[in-house]
C-alpha cells in the first residue's frame, strides 16, 4: 500500500492507494485542488470568494458551489431544517472567526437563491460552507482517482471514501484512545459526528439551528452512504436533530444507514449498518 498525505484545512488529507503501479502527478494535482477551494471557500480567509460573497450578498456560482449548495438544500429539506449552512453569524459572534464587529444574526436557508448563474443571499445572511466543501471535495477526488485506480480510500479527518472492500474500526466514544467496533466498507464513505473533536469552552461545533445551542443528548453518531457528502451532511443533522427526528430521517433516505449513540449510552442502527465488537 502506498500512502499519499499533505497537511490541509487545518488537517490532513491522506490516500491510501493498493493498486501496485501509482503516478506521482495525480496526487500532486489532487492536493493542489484542496488547496484552491480551501483559498476560495474557507470563511477563515479574509476577502476570499466566501467572505466577500457574504459582505455583498451576490456573486457569480460555479458548477462546484452550485453542487454544494443544492446537496445543503437537500439535507436541509429532508432533516426538517435541523441542516442550516446561514449559521456563520452565530459562530462568529459567541467563539471563533474572523470578522471584526458583531454580526446580525439573520438565518434560514430559504434565503439562499440560485437564479441565472448567481447564488444571492437575501435578508441578510451569511453562509458558512463549514465542512461541506471537504465532504465534496471528497467525492470529487474519489471520481478523480477512479478513472486510474481500483482499490483506495480517501481519509480526510476521519471522513472516508472507500474503493474496494476495507475493515475499519470505529473508536470509542467515551474514550478515544480505543477502538470498540469494526465495520466492513465495501465501495461506501463512512462519516462520524461527535461533540469531543472540537470544543471551545462550554460550546462545540454542532449547533442546534433551531435552539441555537450545542447539542449535548447524542454522544456519536456514524454513517454509511455512498456519498461522502451525503454522509456527512446527515451525520451532522442525525446529530443535532432530536432523537425521534433523526429516526425519522433514516426512513426517508435510500441506502443512508447508521448508528446513533446518545449521552446516555443507548444505541440506536439501521439494520444494514453491521458491525462487530
């Protein structure tokens, strides 16, 4: 196996290739095309595409982010708005980022429009792709790598896409210097959401956008879709949604299976969603 890896996003993106004959070069323009969407769309980089788009409420889209966009109106719809990319001001405004003054706190996704080749954000809110754009970037390096290799994965923080068949073992989530379960990958991408990975004083990443607070009842939640951007979108609204929503939510969608483990320690999964202690 031949591993490929560069630091990116705060993180680092690993492939992880079988196939005996690889090509240098394929990796070498993989990484640089992180590199360019985490200059256009980080809302941690100042006057880039993202910020300036969410100053002036307009701007031309391309196929990516008219993509991302559509996948975040998707998960939005079906997780009953429990999935809101408006949340930037409130994340700004109570922890971390990079405007200088206070923002007005103006959300919901109906506001987001995509008319004429022009993404318009009206009433006055902002976006914040957050992680959508590294769940994407995931399928699109997989669909890059698929035209030359058969057996890979793609790990990106823990976010896998996998070609071929892989048993991969799924940490503890009360301690995550253990390992309790293994799941076999077949030809799927596997995301997790927990509230442990990034913490800032009382408060973690996964905001309830109906509460506006971060959700405290679910411990972890793992998922399986054939998408990676599928994958992660529903992981994080499986997790910030109330337990009944949730179940709800992996009746409605095709071949989405997962398991959800709440602060109390009860498990819930989908019957495909296999594993072994």
């Amino acid at each position: 196996m031949k591993i490929y890896k560069k630091k990116l996003l705060w993180t680092i993106l690993e492939i992880w290739v079988q196939d005996e004959i690889t090509n240098e070069n394929i990796f070498s323009e993989i990484f640089e095309m992180v590199k360019i969407f985490e200059e256009k769309y980080s809302r941690f980089k100042k006057w880039n595409y993202l910020y300036n788009l969410n100053i002036l409420k307009e701007a031309k889209i391309d196929t990516d982010l008219e993509t991302m966009i559509n996948i975040s109106k998707k998960v939005n719809e079906i997780s009953n708005w429990y999935f809101d990319i408006t949340l930037l001001p409130f994340l700004e405004n109570n922890w971390y980022g990079i405007f200088e003054e206070k923002l007005k706190t103006n959300f919901w996704m109906q506001n987001i429009i995509l008319e004429n080749k022009k993404i318009i954000l009206k009433n006055n809110i902002m976006i914040d792709l957050g992680w959508i754009w590294k769940w994407y970037l995931i399928d699109v390096i997989f669909d890059n790598l698929k035209k030359y290799y058969n057996n890979f994965v793609i790990n990106f923080w823990w976010d896998l896409r996998i070609s071929g068949k892989q048993n991969i073992f799924l940490e503890d989530p009360t301690d995550q210097t253990k390992n309790i379960w293994k799941i076999e990958i077949e030809n799927l991408a596997l995301a997790s959401s927990g509230s442990s990975k990034r913490k800032i004083k009382n408060w973690h990443h996964l905001i309830n956008p109906k509460t506006w607070t971060s959700e405290e009842k679910i411990l972890w939640v793992y998922v399986t879709h054939k998408f990676a951007s599928f994958a992660d979108s529903f992981a994080t609204a499986l997790f910030v949604s109330p337990l009944e929503i949730s179940l709800e939510i992996l009746k409605k969608v095709p071949n989405l299976e997962a398991m959800i483990i709440t602060s109390s320690g009860d498990v819930y999964k989908t019957n495909n969603f296999k594993f072994k202690e």
